[in-house]
C-alpha cells in the first residue's frame, strides 16, 4: 500500500481511530454500499463508459477492495507494519462473476516492491489479469523467479496466498494473524532482496538439497524457516503488534508452537508454526508429479512380481513431518490393488493378483475424508493456481486521470479442499528405458547484481543532505544480445547438424557398440546445443526505449542523515536498504544424457546335441537383434532431442555429454554476466530548504 492510500484511509476512518487508540485492536471491516460503490473514487471502475468494462488484458469481477481495520493501530508510533488492516475481497451483489465468487471474504496479497503515488479505496473494482501456475500458459508468478527452486517458492507463494484452506472471516480478530504472517511469507517469497540486508533473496528452496544420510528435510526446513526470519518482515510482526493494544493478535502471532516436528525443527510460536504448515504442504506437493493433461498429480513408483501375485511400494511420506500426513490418509484402488500394510518407516505397500493398471497407468489414488487431519494438505500442482488483480484508478499526481497499469499488482488463491494422490507405475529416472540410457535435466538460475551508489551533499558546505529524493534511471542496449545466444527464441533454436549413424546387421554374440553401431561415439555437436529451455516461455529479457519506463517499479528513493541513497519502505519512509540495487536472474535450463551402454542380453543355452536339429540360434539372433533394435530406439530419441534444441547426447557411456552441457553453461554465465546497463539519476524532491538538482547552472551534473 502506497503512503497516499493510507492517508486516504486514514481520512475517512479520523475519527474512528481518535477514539480507538488507547484501545485494545479489534478487526472491523467497511460495510460496503452503493455510496462506496458509486463514490467519486470507485465509480469509474463500475462505469461500463469509463473503466468498468475492462479490456483484453483487463476482466472484470465484480469483487470489490475491503479493508478490515485493526483499529487502535498506531502508524505514527512506529508501527512496522505498513498496512493498518486486512486487505480483502467483497463480492458486490448482481455484480459478481461466478469465476470469482470463491474469492468473496478471502484476503488479497501484494509484493514488497510497490508502485508509489496510487490510490485505492474501500468499494474500487479489482480486475482479472493473469492466472498463474506451474505448467500453465503464464507459467509461474513472476515475482517468484529470482532463487534456485522457483517452482517451490511459487508453491509457498500460493499457499500461503490461499491459506486457511477453510471458510474463514476476514473481520475476525481470529484470522487477522493469519492474514499478517502469510502476507510476510509472501513478500519473503517475491523480494529481490531479503528486507533489511541487501543481499539478494535465494527464495525458499523445499526439499532441493535433500540428500539422505547427509542433509536431512529438517535441515532443509529450517534454512528458509531462517531465511524468512532474517528478513525485516518477520520482525515486522512481532514489533508492531504490542500485547497492550492488541491482545487477539498478539496471543495469536505468539502462541506456543504446538506441533512436535516443527518444535523439533526450530518453531517457536504460531508465525513459525503457519510457516511450517504451508512449507510442509509445499514440500509434499513438490514431490508429486503433474500430469497436465489429465490433470491429476500422482506419485510414480514400480511393480514387481512375487510369486504371482504383484506388488508396490509408496515412500512419499516417509520423512519426519510429513509422515504425520499418514493419519486418516485412506486408499481406492483399481483393477484389485489394495493396501496390505503401511510400516512403521512411512512406506505403504500394495498388492493386486493380476498387476493391471488403470487408462492412466495408476493402481488408485491416497486421499484424506474431510476432518481426518487437523494440518494443511498438499495440494493438486495442476489446480494451484494464483490470479491476479488490479483496479482501475488513479496517482496523486493525476487524480482526475483513471486508468489501468497505475497500481501494484494484488493476488490471492483458492485450493480444493481435498486432493487425491495418483500411485502412478513406472520410471523414477528422467527419460529411463530399456535401452540403458538415463537422460537428466539441468537446470539453474544465474544472479548479476548492479549497485549505483549515489552521495547528495551541499557543494557549499560539503555536509550531506537528507530528503532528497532520486528516480534511478536505467537503459540496456539490447543488441549485446545479438553476440550471445542468451536469447535464442523456441521458433529459431538454430541449425541441427545429425550425428545419428546407422545400426548395423551382426551375429549374436557380438555385443560391442563399435560392432552394431556406425555413427559417431562422442557428443553430438549441434547449433542447436545452444538453445536455451529457459526460453521456452519467451526472451528472458525486458527491452524499453525511455529511461524513464525503466523496468524498475522503485522510481522513489531517498537520502538519509547520512546523504546516502535508501530504498523506500511501504509507508513511504527511508528504509535500510541501500539504494539502489537490481538483480538480473537469467535461468539455464538443458538437458543431457549419460550415453547408451550395450544392451545386456541374456541369450538362451544350446543344450541340444549337435546332430539335432534346434532353433536355438535363431532365437538368439531374435534377442539380439529385439534388444539392439530397443537401444537404437534410445539413440534416436536423444537425437530427436538435439535436434529440437537444448540437449546433449553422446553414445560413448560416460559423463561426455554431461561435461559438455556444463562447459555451454559457464560459456553462457559468462555472456550473461557480461552484459552492461548503464544508470543515472534524477531528483524529483529536493531536500527542504534546496530546490531540484540540475537548476542551478553550477549543478554538478
């Protein structure tokens, strides 16, 4: 919220708050009317003249912005907390959607990062913008792309954003906790930078490091449990909600921990114990695998046959904390799989006498009967969803100017209830096959920082001057692109060069690669090595003509005592963050293979007599040529992916494709970070008692 929204607040609600002061905090919503609705500020978001009919990027939804105050909150006695209620939806009636009706009464979120100079009120029309998801055609939230494990910090972000799953009262002193933490969990998970340091936000990474027997998923928890309590947003809560005037939120922020694993894992209080909710139902959703098409999540293990009857085995719940997800945790099975046992390391156990799956490949699905556990469930990743908002209004600069594009983008999420987990049969390897050949991905995120320092001081005196405020202007000369290939598009991946060689007619016996195979036994070189799938979804590049329309939203930055430039905070204060600094992330993303050793066969013995007459040879020649004819498959499927770019292949078994995948990436962080962006600065306020630099012709420019 911008510091002009507050004090638009703080208008309408004067005397409200005068007399609640030295009261303890209660929640109290607007009751919204057609007096709001039709009020100067909010009506031409209604009007189908003006704004209310939207346009193509722009649906509207007949929810309206809300606010539940907390009143006696004192924003001028320190309070760190920017906002002064509860931001959320309220539905206007024969207004709104169906689409949207879910989001009635459910509270709305933001970034850290905020637009400055708009103003928002109680009764404004909040518009559809984008839907965003893993796998979805916006793809993830934008602000959730700058750390090593963007699709769990997105999961976090979403989570949190639909949390508590369920029926809820946004004016309920009950819930505002809620409200408070997840909107700190939020900006945790979308800063660039963690708040109050100045270095630059991994983001939660889940269970990305996990390694059994070395890093367990408790050390994974608490380095982001203490990633999001190093951030200034964390000590936001604890500081500006003091017992003395706001018992229910204090109690609520600061209740005990009352969850066993998540004490064990360094919770301490209900801040800590939410987190550990919505991480833990992240990490299981993590685990899970997406299938886009029939939209479902499964688990994917593999059946082996026992004495003819065929077995399973899941181990999706086997670490310590999301092994509490086992309670009440109910199985339906298809084609006669049933649950025989679940053991007390975690791991279930199925069986079915014929082995047979279900259209999907599944043998049925884990699922919770409403009520069963009192924790947030991991949720369906084809279903987590995040939409976006925007109203349409207007700057301070600009009052009588409405329009789209003035604001910060808003968000919020609804989840299901419930989810059903697929037990899906199959291949734990990426790319796994009969063939031998074992494909993996690759992928990662490269990090440059830019940091422009800048002094303001009295030429005269030579003291430094606080309250100036500076516009940091940036420009990227994009045809440094033309020299790399960072910014290779999906429709032009480059020229493919075929390495495939031709499978060749030998006897049985002869099993040696050389033998059977005519091609190339190195790493493919292609041009379209260097395509890049982290471009799948389009450049990765901004590209603007005007410094002024920089990509930077941060076009406010002011000095302090110390003359020094500061990031400001959401009330419009100088922060401790220096300014100013901008993170260029660039994500790499290929893939490669292991190589494709010699099928091993396993020819049928002779044992007839050698005046007798036998098909054995022709056997054996049948298995070899099957079995020769499987792998060639192999091959061609990893030239198929060279050609479509972005992938290494070689038919030699080895680490070959994988050294050459890594030498392209140090050739590409290399580029990267290579690139230039030229800065300057503008002041827009001068200090008091100064008037803009650059007006004096003695100016140092």
């Amino acid at each position: 919220m911008k510091q002009q929204e507050k004090q638009r607040i703080r208008r309408v609600t004067a005397a409200l708050l005068c007399a609640a002061l030295l009261a303890p905090v209660i929640v109290r919503g607007i009751p919204l009317s057609d007096a709001n609705y039709n009020s100067a500020q909010c009506l031409p978001g209604w009007d189908l003249s003006q704004g209310g009919a939207g346009d193509r990027n722009h649906e509207p939804t007949g929810l309206a912005a809300n606010l539940a105050y907390f009143e006696g909150y004192n924003m001028n006695a320190g309070a760190r907390f920017p906002f002064n209620g509860a931001w959320h939806f309220t539905a206007r009636p024969g207004y709104v959607k169906d689409e949207f009706k879910e989001f009635d009464n459910k509270f709305y979120y933001c970034v850290a990062n905020h637009t400055q100079g708009y103003i928002v009120d109680p009764g404004q029309q909040m518009f559809h913008t984008g839907k965003y998801g893993i796998g979805s055609e916006k793809g993830i939230f934008p602000a959730c792309r700058h750390g090593v494990n963007d699709e769990f910090n997105f999961l976090m972000l979403a989570i949190a954003a639909g949390y508590p799953q369920d029926n809820y009262d946004p004016e309920s002193a009950a819930n505002a906790p809620y409200y408070l933490i997840c909107q700190t969990i939020a900006w945790a998970a979308t800063d660039e930078t963690i708040q109050g340091t100045g270095m630059a936000n991994p983001g939660f990474k889940g269970g990305i490091d996990l390694k059994p027997g070395v890093k367990d998923l408790g050390q994974c928890f608490r380095e982001d449990l203490a990633l999001y309590k190093s951030s200034a947003v964390y000590a936001c809560l604890t500081e500006t909600f003091p017992r003395s005037m706001a018992p229910t939120i204090y109690d609520g922020l600061h209740a005990p921990c009352t969850n066993a694993t998540a004490v064990q894992w360094g919770c301490t209080n209900a801040i800590d114990q939410v987190f550990y909710e919505i991480w833990r139902a992240a990490y299981v959703t993590s685990c899970l695998r997406a299938d886009w098409d029939k939209k479902i999540s499964a688990t994917v293990t593999t059946a082996r046959e026992e004495n003819g009857r065929y077995y399973a085995d899941v181990s999706l719940f086997i670490e310590p904390g999301v092994r509490e997800y086992l309670t009440g945790i109910k199985f339906q099975g298809t084609n006669g799989w049933v649950q025989e046992s679940q053991t007390e390391d975690g791991v279930m156990h199925f069986s079915s006498p014929t082995g047979e799956t279900d259209e999907n490949g599944c043998i049925g699905y884990l699922y919770w009967p409403a009520g069963t556990i009192g924790g947030l469930l991991p949720v369906d990743q084809t279903k987590a969803k995040l939409y976006a908002f925007e109203p349409f209004t207007n700057t301070v600069a600009a009052p009588n100017d409405f329009g789209f594009g003035k604001s910060q983008t808003y968000f919020s999420s609804v989840m299901d209830q419930g989810i059903n987990i697929y037990i899906r049969i199959g291949e734990e390897e990426i790319g796994g096959s009969d063939g031998g050949c074992v494909r993996h991905e690759h992928e990662e995120t490269f990090l440059a920082d830019y940091t422009v320092n800048l002094l303001k001081y009295d030429s005269e005196t030579g003291k430094p001057l606080a309250g100036s405020h500076w516009d940091v202007l940036e420009k990227f000369d994009d045809s440094q692109l033309d020299n790399t290939d960072l910014d290779r598009t999906p429709d032009n991946p480059g020229s493919y060069e075929s390495g495939l060689g031709e499978l060749n007619d030998t006897p049985w016996g002869d099993d040696e690669i050389s033998s059977n195979y005519s091609g190339d036994m190195g790493v493919t070189v292609s041009d379209t090595n260097k395509y890049n799938w982290g471009n799948d979804g389009g450049t990765q590049f901004e590209r603007w003509d005007d410094p002024h329309d920089d990509p930077c939203t941060r076009d406010d930055n002011v000095t302090k005592e110390d003359g020094l430039l500061y990031e400001i905070d959401s009330a419009g204060n100088p922060s401790s963050d220096r300014a100013h600094t901008d993170i260029k992330r660039y994500t790499y993303h290929k893939g490669y293979c292991d190589g494709h050793p010699a099928p091993e066969i396993e020819y049928i013995e002779c044992d007839h007599d050698e005046d007798e007459d036998c098909d054995c040879d022709e056997i054996n020649q049948e298995l070899h040529d099957e079995a020769w004819a499987a792998w060639y498959e192999e091959v061609k499927k990893c030239e198929q992916l060279v050609g479509e770019g972005g992938f290494f292949h070689c038919i030699e078994p080895g680490d070959a494709a994988k050294k050459a995948m890594e030498e392209d990436r140090d050739e590409f962080f290399k580029d990267f970070i290579s690139l230039t962006y030229e800065y300057s600065a503008e002041e827009i306020k001068a200090a008091a008692g100064y008037i803009l630099h650059g007006l004096h012709t003695d100016d140092i420019p």
